[in-house]
C-alpha cells in the first residue's frame, strides 16, 4: 500500500513534468469526470467534436474532400445527433495518399508518433497519433485498471504479444510492476507460467481471451487450479460466456471484458458490477449502425475526440456491436456496449448474399466438445470454407460426418466445406487466433 501510494502521490506527478507528458494529470481528471452526470458528459463530447470537425475540416485534406462531397460544413454540427451528417471513414479512405491526404498540416512532422496494427485481419494498418492522444490512452486505461478495484502500482501480469518498448516504456513497465508473458507460447510453457503466476502474485492478469482461456484449459486439466489472481482482463479478442467461466472457475478471479484497437485505444470497458462495457465518453463517441430495424448488433462506428494528427471522425472498426440501453448501477453516466460482437471479416458470407456470423460456429463446436480441442474455420473462396480441426483421440468418422452434415444445413447446399485436420491452429503475427477468418 505504501509502495502505490508514493507512486501515486509523488513519483507519477514527478515523471510527467520530467517527460513534459500530462497523462496523470488527465487521469485526475477523468476519474471525476466518470461521475459527471450524462447531460454534462454530452456537453463535453459535443464542445470536442465541434472543435475536431472545425480542425479536420480546414487542416486534413481527406475530411475537407468527404465533407465538401456530402455538402457538410463544420457548421451544421449544432447536437451530437448531428455526427450522423457527417461521412463515415475507412480504412481504405486512410490507406489512400498515406499519409498526407489524412494528417493535418497544422501539426509538424516532428510531432507525429507512427504506429501500425498487427495485421491480424492480414492487412496491417498504418497509422499516425499525436501525444496528446498517447496521454489519453494511459489516462483511460490507468481508469480502466481501478475499475477492476487495482491499486495503480499493484503487480500486474501480461499473457500478450511481443512486447517492444522505448527506454521510457520500460521505465514506466517498472514503476507499474508489470510482467510480460509470451501469448505464443502458453501451450509448451504453461508450467512454468503457472509458477511464475504463483511466485509473483499479479493482482491483475492482462490477455488475449484465446491465450488464457487455453492456459486456463490446460491448468485445469492437470489439476493446477490452486491460482488466485483477483482480476482479469480479457481484450483483443471476442470474450465467450462459456470462456469467461472457466477463467473465472480455474483462476479463482473476477474477469472483465475490454473493447479496444491499436488506432484507437481503450473504447470501453467493463466495471465491477459486469452489466456492459462503458465507454470512456470524454474520449470516443460510438454509434452502431444496423442494417434491420429488428437486428440486435450492428456495425461498430467511432469517433475518437483526441487525435487531432490523424483524426479518427466515424470510423468504421469493422466490428460489430451491441449498444446498451441500460444505465450501470455503478453510478457512471457513459454510454454502454452489451457485447462486441465480431470483425466484419469473421463473418461467412453465403451463396444468399447473407452474412453468417462468427457466433454461430462457437456455440455448434460447443456439442463436440469431447472430440476437438480447436477448430478454425476459413472462408478461401466465395462458395468454399475449410474447416480446421484439432482433435482428440475420440474423433471418428462418425463425428466428421456429423459436422459436416450440421455446417450443410446451417450454410446451405451452395456451399462446399471440406475439413482439414491439423495438429494446431496458427495464431496470427499478433499473437491472436482467429476461429473464423474471411479471406475474400
């Protein structure tokens, strides 16, 4: 406790006027701010956005040419209803004159931090923030992190990708007490996590849903269930029920689902009461954009207030959601995500035109549970998917054929699927796998 509370009260002020960063000092603030009431949350949503659409407008030349296209001036944002007037951005629009057609000239080169995605989707994306915006990622995740009931400055563990960092990161890494564990590696070393888990005592464990959900599998089925890690949170990755609970059994924790990207940061995040994902509403804006009035979920639009470099004004994520209604009794007045519920390319499109998602081929691999550890399925061709299978000593032809025959009624006869058994799923650059990728 002692240790927190000087890193807290001297240690992360000192550092952020050393670094000339302000990343404490907006996490002080949106840590009252989380309180505001939703009339004074929307104030500030409305008063930034009408300061980003301004600054995109006459300074980004991508903005200037998809407003002045759809007959929009900065204007005619007068409510945050009025967000729906303005175009929705791609990736394919930011690919396009990379980088200068989408930077503002109003920010010198000097001060550009260029990052990029993984390429988990199999196209990486580059992209530029500014440090205001990098100060906003670590205020909100700094927030995110009490939401889990952590003392900034307790242990935390990560079961992640590969991790590179400035001299900087690695200093902050230390004043933080994290430690970092290969997500690539969880099926040979598990053991050895296991007791390094044991010695080092995280208060929090931080991973890809798929790395801790088969470390969990994999304690469990060697009767290592005797870790106590009080939270978790799973991101990067869609977050199963069924998932969940086994974390939630084995690992004897608390886990809470984040929503999230490399461009965009922490959007939201469960609280401790688990009724959704809030998102952090001095930061973003989201929409969902639905196709039918009676669909659930609908495509995940966002709109981040902070980065003036390159700004991100209704971006499509490619991800699907679920907006809640619902008011958290925790008392925070954001706006709420029931679910994300998947990436546009990890839906099947069919031989109909429809899309089929994701969800659907978790819950029918759920009944064959006994026969597969992993499955994968891939959609090569506009009328084919293969089916990767991973499985166990109990797998027959019987059960092939089965679901084979379940994939046929579900996908229609149009469709070939031709399975492929293989001794592992490969996971992506980023560390990721994806059980359902779409490649055309």
């Amino acid at each position: 406790m002692i240790y927190e509370a000087m890193l807290q009260k001297f240690a992360f002020p000192i550092s952020n006027l050393l670094m000339r960063r302000k990343f404490w000092a907006i996490h002080q603030e949106l840590q009252a701010s989380q309180w505001y009431p939703p009339e004074r949350i929307e104030a500030i949503q409305l008063a930034k956005l009408r300061r980003l659409v301004e600054h995109a407008h006459s300074t980004v030349p991508l903005y200037k040419e998809l407003m002045d296209e759809k007959g929009v001036k900065p204007s005619d944002i007068r409510q945050l209803e009025d967000i729906k007037r303005l175009p929705i951005v791609t990736k394919k629009d930011f690919r396009e004159g990379f980088p200068e057609r989408c930077t503002s000239k109003a920010v010198l080169r000097d001060d550009w931090i260029l990052d990029s995605t993984s390429g988990s989707t199999g196209n990486p994306f580059q992209f530029i923030k500014d440090r205001t915006s990098t100060d906003y990622t670590l205020a909100n995740t700094f927030r995110n992190y009490t939401w889990t009931n952590i003392k900034i400055g307790n242990r935390m563990l990560f079961l992640w990708g590969y991790h590179k960092t400035a001299v900087a990161g690695r200093i902050l890494d230390s004043m933080m007490r994290r430690k970092y564990l290969s997500a690539f590696d969880v099926e040979s070393n598990y053991r050895d996590y296991y007791r390094q888990i044991k010695n080092w005592r995280p208060y929090l464990i931080e991973a890809y849903s798929s790395s801790l959900t088969r470390f969990a599998k994999l304690l469990s089925q060697h009767g290592l269930t005797d870790v106590h890690v009080p939270a978790v949170i799973s991101g990067a990755e869609t977050l199963y029920p069924d998932n969940r609970r086994l974390m939630e059994e084995v690992l004897h924790t608390q886990v809470f689902n984040r929503y999230g990207s490399r461009e965009l940061s922490p959007v939201a995040h469960e609280c401790d009461h688990h009724t959704g994902l809030h998102v952090n509403g001095e930061s973003y804006i989201v929409e969902t954009l639905k196709e039918n009035k009676s669909d659930e979920y609908g495509k995940l639009i966002v709109t981040s207030l902070v980065n003036f470099t390159m700004p991100f004004i209704r971006y499509d994520t490619e991800d699907y959601a679920t907006q809640s209604t619902r008011r958290c009794t925790c008392g925070r007045n954001f706006q709420m995500l029931a679910s994300v519920d998947g990436r546009v390319v990890d839906f099947i499109k069919l031989p109909s035109g429809k899309e089929l998602s994701f969800l659907f081929f978790n819950y029918f691999f759920e009944q064959y549970g006994a026969y597969l550890r992993q499955f994968q399925v891939i959609q090569d061709e506009e009328n084919h998917i293969t089916i990767n299978l991973v499985t166990t000593s109990a797998f027959d032809k019987q059960r092939e054929k089965a679901i084979l025959e379940g994939i046929h009624k579900k996908l229609g006869a149009g469709m070939k699927v031709a399975i492929n058994k293989v001794d592992k799923i490969q996971r992506e650059k980023s560390g990721k796998i994806r059980p359902v990728k779409r490649l055309i």
